[in-house]
C-alpha cells in the first residue's frame, strides 16, 4: 500500500467482544488537557506531532457519517517528557492496555512470537569487527500500514483546538502499526524478516547479517574494514527503502567512515540521538545513564564511539575501585570500560 506493507491484527480465537470505551478515552483526553495547560510549550508540541501525523497520512480522521467495519476502541493516550537534555523529549504513548467494563486492547491480540535475537548475542557480535557500525530504522512502526478492517479499534480522541477555552473533539484513528499495542513489535519484526529474505539470494552475506544485528529498529554490527561497512551501510539503505524504511542515524567507530556517510544522510538524521525521536529500545531498555559528548546508547548499553569502548556503571561492588587490565578493560571509580579487544 503505496510502496509499504500492510498486516492484520493477530486477533485471540473467540476473544471477547472489546467495548465501546469512548467514555474512558474522553475521561483521560480532558484530564490530559488540564495537566498540559499548565505547561503550554509542551502542550504546542504534543498537538502539533499529532498533526504532523495527520499531515503524513499516519492518522486519519473518522468521518462522523462513517460506520465502523467491526468493532469500535479508543487508544487513552497521554505525554512522557524527559527533560534530561538540554531539549526537552516528548513522546505520545497511546495505552492500548486501557481497561472499562471488559477486555483491553491487549487483551485481545497475540503478542506473537519473539523474532528478535538474544541482545547478548547481538553484542557480542558487535565487538567482534573492527569498525563498529550502529544505526537505526526511522519511525520503523509507523512504516507498516495496518488493514482497513483493524483501524476503527486503533482510534483515539484530540482537541481540535487544543489551545482554546472551548475545545471541540475530533476523531482520528490510525493506519499504522502503533507502538503501545502488544502485537506491534511482531508485526514489524515478521514484516523486516519477510522483505529481508526477498534479497537472500542476491545478498546472502548481508541479509544474514542484518537479521542477526536487528533488534526491532536497532541496528548494530559491523565490518573488518571501512569500504566493507561502507557498502554494507549503503546497500542494506536501499534495500530497506525499497518497503518504504529509513535506515539512518548512523554512528561509526571510524572517524573517516562516518564523515563519508555524512555526505550522503540529510542533515536532520545526522542530529545527535537524543535531539530526535526515541526508539524501541532507547524506550524500553534506556536506562538511567546520561550520555555524554560522543556517547551513544547500543541496545541500552552505552558506547564511547571514537574509542569502541562499552561504559557500564557498576553499584554497590567493591571492586569497582580496582584497576583492571587496561588493554582489555579499565574500571575507573564505578565507571566500567570495556574496550575492543
């Protein structure tokens, strides 16, 4: 569907019928309001990255003429602000776990099963090349399309205008796969895998390694030299593009790699990760850690790019004040760094 995937839902056999939590939904939108009012730049940005999402056909409004296919559900959705940065990050989490006098949406839908690699493996396999790649699929949910039939259980309420005094609702629902529902990890996992393996026979050697480096969005592997992860980078871009992903915000070890794929990326996916949207995993396996200048996050792990090196905080280990071999690791007060071998 215009050059990308479209999936189902993956309904439970004779699951109970979802109610019509529109009250619910209304409850959480109002209540919502009033917490933004009192922080109007943040309320600015939340309405404006759901009308970005209407401009960029992600949602659609629901025309009030317009009966629903099947069932009718509202996604409550609310606002997660870090305010770590020296930007602030605001996030729209949509709750499909929202319960009102019977199942939620969650209830309802397989999660499917675990298509992702072990993380373990994923890095240690990272550590093993030379020149360290790591990258991600832009909004990579919001890239697979979900069937006509499914939407009207993926809807949510706005304000029309969510800056005056008298604000009229609006309907909208979405066409996407929407991060917060269970089964959304598995339908972009089965859908990468499924496109992947259209490309086995003429890049045998690559879509291996992509499916073994993928952890949802997240990509993390590399080469024994810079023209291989050179090529590997630009190959597995147009193969990705072909359903409509974006693979960028990339990061090398290599300092010569990554000013010659600069050239190539638009400025804004060359930004520092944390001034752009979080991803699948910096949301889930983030952690508390502040990343500094020339940091970066690898699967939760944080990753001193120029130098290849993992720093992991260790707490409450008296052995932490101990220097270790240098050449393979240095631990500094309770600041571990673990360097490429």
């Amino acid at each position: 569907v215009d050059g990308r995937y479209e999936v189902q839902l993956p309904w439970k056999k004779n699951h109970p019928m979802l109610p019509d939590n529109y009250q619910l939904a209304l409850k959480r939108l109002r209540s919502l309001g009033r917490r933004l009012k009192l922080d109007p730049p943040i309320l600015r940005e939340y309405d404006a990255t759901i009308k970005s999402q209407m401009l960029q056909g992600i949602v659609e409004p629901v025309k009030p003429s317009e009966d629903a296919i099947e069932q009718v559900h509202y996604l409550p959705h609310h606002a997660v602000v870090r305010r770590d940065k020296e930007t602030t990050n605001l996030r729209v989490v949509y709750d499909a776990s929202a319960h009102l006098d019977g199942p939620s949406l969650n209830d309802c839908l397989y999660v499917g099963p675990k298509l992702n690699p072990k993380i373990l493996d994923i890095l240690l396999r990272f550590r093993v090349h030379r020149v360290a790649v790591i990258a991600d699929i832009e909004k990579a949910f919001l890239m697979v399309s979900i069937a006509r039939k499914d939407r009207d259980v993926l809807r949510f309420l706005r304000f029309k205008d969510a800056l005056a005094d008298q604000r009229d609702l609006i309907e909208l629902r979405f066409t996407r796969v929407v991060f917060g529902v269970s089964s959304s990890p598995f339908l972009l996992n089965a859908t990468l895998r499924h496109h992947l393996d259209k490309y086995k026979s003429s890049h045998p050697n690559l879509i291996k390694q992509l499916r073994q480096s993928l952890y949802v969005n997240d990509l993390a592997c590399g080469a024994s030299d810079e023209e291989q992860a050179y090529m590997m980078f630009v190959t597995a871009k147009k193969i990705l593009r072909d359903a409509g992903f974006n693979l960028r915000k990339f990061y090398s070890s290599s300092e010569a790699l990554q000013a010659r794929v600069s050239q190539l990326e638009r400025p804004e996916e060359m930004l520092p990760i944390e001034e752009l949207e979080e991803s699948y995993t910096s949301a889930t396996l983030g952690g508390e850690q502040k990343l500094h200048s020339g940091e970066r996050k690898v699967l939760g792990v944080q990753w001193t790019v120029c130098s290849d090196e993992f720093v992991v905080t260790f707490t409450g280990i008296a052995s932490a004040t101990q220097a270790i071999d240098p050449k393979k690791r240095n631990i500094v007060g309770q600041v571990g760094r673990f360097y490429h071998p």
